[in-house]
C-alpha cells in the first residue's frame, strides 16, 4: 500500500497528469493506494467536483486512515508518495518511507 499526499491526490484527477499515471502504474501493478484524514479533508474542500471526489474515492478504495497523534502513513507502514518530499524529510528518521 502507498499512502498519497493531497497533491498526488488532484493529480489522480487530471488526465494524463504525472502522478496520476504514476497512480495508475502503481494500480496496474497490485499495489492499493491509501491516504489520510488529513489529505482526504484538504482534497476534497478544494475546486472539485462531485465527480472527480467520487473517482478519487473509488480508486483510494475507502482506505483513509484515521489521524491521530501518530502519523498515519508511519503507522501503516505504507510510503507516502508526494511531491514535496522536502517538507516530510524530518519525518524519516521517525519511521517515514517516501515513495520517489
């Protein structure tokens, strides 16, 4: 399982987006998607409709972890694909795989 940032989230609805063929790669290859709360929250208050939610939601395939005081993808153990692996790097050494 791969857990996805808000920002590959968008792109999963963009045809012919990057992280969205990336996604579709990552699906095509038996790996599951997941993401959290948080992202989950952030992508859908953003300027979507209700069709592109539901896309995203079908392919996250309900799988949004709870957020808690321990962060979501670290529990799980899934890598967090985003496109600002800078700004998670200080999480690394507390159990955080990125996914490049």
């Amino acid at each position: 399982m791969i857990h996805l940032n808000t920002n590959f989230l968008v792109d999963r609805v963009i045809v012919g987006s990057p992280g969205g063929l990336k996604i579709s790669a990552w699906l095509k290859a038996g790996k599951s998607v997941a993401t959290s709360a948080v992202a989950w929250s952030e992508f859908c208050n953003g300027p979507l409709s209700k069709a592109q939610k539901d896309a995203a939601f079908a392919v996250l395939d309900r799988q949004i972890t709870d957020f808690t005081w321990r962060a979501a993808a670290i529990v799980s153990a899934a890598p967090l694909a985003t496109f600002n692996a800078e700004n998670f790097q200080r999480l690394v050494p507390f159990g955080l795989r990125l996914e490049g």
